[in-house]
C-alpha cells in the first residue's frame, strides 16, 4: 500500500469512528483540535483555579499535579515529564548510578523493549536482562534463579503486549520481595497502574508502596493530553528533575497537558473500576459471539480480564479484520473493533486488536455485544 493509500485509509477509519453512534471506547485522538479545547476548558475549572498564573518552569498548575500524584500513590515527591520514555529513561538511570549496577532485568514484552527503538542502551548506556519470556511478569522463583546480578527489576503493570496481564497480589508481593533479595531497586512501569486496584483488591498507595519509584502516565487511562509523572523518595526526585532537564524535558509552560491530568484524576479514576468490571461482560459476550459465529478459533486474552482492556485474536489477515471494523462503523454506526495487528508471537495467520471498555462501553449490554459481533462477522466474509 502507497503512502498516500495509507492516508487514505486513515482519514476514511477516523472519519468512519468518529461519525459511528456507539463504541466501547473513545480516544482523545478521535477529536477535532477545537472539540479537545473545549472540553478541556469546559472541565479545567473544576481542579485548578484558572485566575492563577500559567506555570513557568514546572511551577504553578505543574507543581499542583505533582503533589496530588505523590499523594495519591504514596510517596514524598513526584516530578512531570513531557512523557512515559523520558520519565523512565530518567528513574532507570538514575538507580543505575544508586546501584552502580546498569543491568535492568525486565520482561521482553516490557515497553522500553518493544515500542522505545533501543533507548535504554542507545541513549542511557543500559543493559537489559529477561529472567522470562512467558506472556506474564515473571515469579519470584525466575527472579530469584537468574544467573548474573542486575541493578533494578522493572515491572510492567500491567504487562501490555502481553494481554494486559497482572499477577495475584501475592505473586506481586512475592517478585518483589525477591527482586529485593538480590540487592536491586525496584521500578513499577505504571503507565496503566491507575486501573489496577480493582485485580489486586488494594489501593493505589498501597500498591505503589511495593516499589521504590513508580512511573504513571495521563493520556492512556485517564484521557488526558500528554506527560507523565515519576514517584519516589525527595532526593531520587530531586536528581530526576536534574536529568529531565538534561534530557531537555524542562519545558517553559505545560498547563495544557498539566489541566488535563487533573481532570482525568477527577474524572475518570474513579469510574476505572466500573470500567473493569464490564470488561468482564463484554469479554464474555465476545466469546460467546464468536464462537455462535462460527469462528473456527479465536482467543479472548486473557479469557477473564484483568482491566478494562484485553486482546481478542482472530484468524484472518489484519486488513481483512481491519475492512470489517470500518465497514461495521460506516454502515451501522456500531465500533466494535479498532486497529488490527498481525500477531507475531502467534500462529501463522493469526491477527489481534487491543479492546477498551470505557465510559461509552458501560452501555452496552451482552446482547449489544453479541448482536455486533454477528455483524462484524457478517463482513469479514
């Protein structure tokens, strides 16, 4: 396909998502750049009084944000990054200088690994072990068996590209604990930790706790902009702000993306774990979908979601899956499916798609989703 085809396609799918009346999800990036001001205006009043000053330097709106995050997950200090890759670039880094170890022992699956284009190495001079390389964040027995020492254990929570997967709360407690027995930190990758309460039936704080810096993102769960925190002690805090402008993530003015953080703090965390639990049904009435559909395999993972979000697997070719998607929008005005990926790590010919059950979702029931299923099959063919 041409470049310009491509485009095509695109303009076509967005135009296809944003027209439909019903979808399990909405991403901010469906939005026209004036319907995201508005929004943003209409909802910034409610956190942050906006007769204030714009923040100069992380102050003001910025330094409101880092505070309330350091509260919310336990920790005396936080600092905003322009984004997730600076933000861990920079804690990972600085507990290699602490340890004096550069090794970070994390999953392959794990971000840095697969969507950061080598960074650890190119840009930080790390190293990166696998005590895995199961779809799950590794035990504690892996952990504690791995055959060369490492500076810090990172993990994933949850593990993404692996199904969005968690362990128990004792596993969790458990690798970490084991992590610890080999004299390395511990680093929680929480890009997407705000929806984990629900799983480990713990709060955020007392989650976080397990770990000596926690990184969490905006965009992702809570729909904000942009950026990052990173959480942990006053003075690992304090060197990170050093490294962030190094890294040249000391930006003048950044309310926008700061105001957004905050109305998705408001807004959408406490709705996550309603979130979570109807991902749950929709999973179930997928399956249930599929397989009245005839579908000769399919895998919902993991079967019974850990968050609001999990993959659905089908055997077809991804621009098969993904013609159907948008047809199923344009024609009925139903978005069941977003993008399709060909599955890499499963059997030949097999695609999968990453599902979000959102605010949207919460209204569909079982039939709902069975009823688009039917007609997403219809125009696979």
């Amino acid at each position: 396909m041409t470049d310009k085809n491509e485009q095509d396609e695109r303009r076509r799918r967005s135009a296809a998502f944003r027209q439909a009346g019903r979808a399990l999800s909405r991403h901010s990036s469906e939005s026209t750049v004036g319907e995201a001001l508005a929004a943003l205006a209409a909802g910034a009043g409610e956190v942050f009084d906006l007769d204030s000053s714009v923040d100069i330097y992380g102050d003001g709106v910025v330094a409101e944000l880092e505070r309330r995050v350091a509260d919310l997950l336990g920790f005396p200090d936080a600092a905003f990054f322009p984004t997730g890759t600076m933000a861990q670039q920079v804690a990972l880094r600085c507990w290699a200088g602490r340890t004096g170890n550069p090794v970070v022992a994390l999953h392959p699956l794990a971000h840095p690994e697969v969507h950061e284009r080598g960074a650890l190495g190119a840009v930080s001079g790390l190293r990166t072990v696998y005590p895995t390389d199961a779809p799950r964040l590794p035990t504690a027995e892996e952990v504690r068996g791995f055959e060369e020492p490492f500076g810090t254990l990172m993990l994933e929570l949850p593990l993404r590209d692996a199904g969005f997967v968690l362990p128990s709360w004792d596993e969790l407690v458990a690798v970490v604990e084991a992590g610890r027995e080999r004299d390395a930190v511990v680093h929680f990758d929480g890009a997407r930790l705000w929806e984990c309460t629900a799983h480990f039936g713990r709060p955020l704080a007392e989650i976080a706790g397990l770990a000596d810096s926690v990184y969490v993102s905006f965009y992702k769960s809570l729909g904000g902009m942009s950026g990052a925190v990173l959480a942990g002690s006053s003075s690992l805090v304090e060197e990170a702000r050093t490294w962030r402008h190094r890294y040249g993530g000391q930006i003048f003015q950044q309310y926008p993306a700061a105001l957004g953080a905050l109305v998705g703090i408001e807004r959408e965390l406490p709705r996550l774990e309603s979130y979570v639990a109807h991902a749950k049904v929709v999973a179930e009435a997928l399956g249930e979908g599929l397989r009245e559909g005839g579908v000769p395999w399919f895998r919902i993972n993991p079967e019974v979601p850990h968050t609001h979000q999990f993959q659905v697997w089908l055997p077809y070719a991804a621009d098969v899956l993904a013609e159907a998607s948008v047809r199923l929008a344009e024609e009925t005005g139903v978005v069941l499916f977003s993008r399709w990926a060909e599955a890499s790590g499963g059997p030949a010919g097999v695609s999968f798609t990453e599902v979000t059950v959102a605010s949207p979702g919460l209204e569909w029931t079982a039939d709902d989703v069975r009823g688009a299923v039917a007609g997403f099959l219809e125009r696979v063919g």
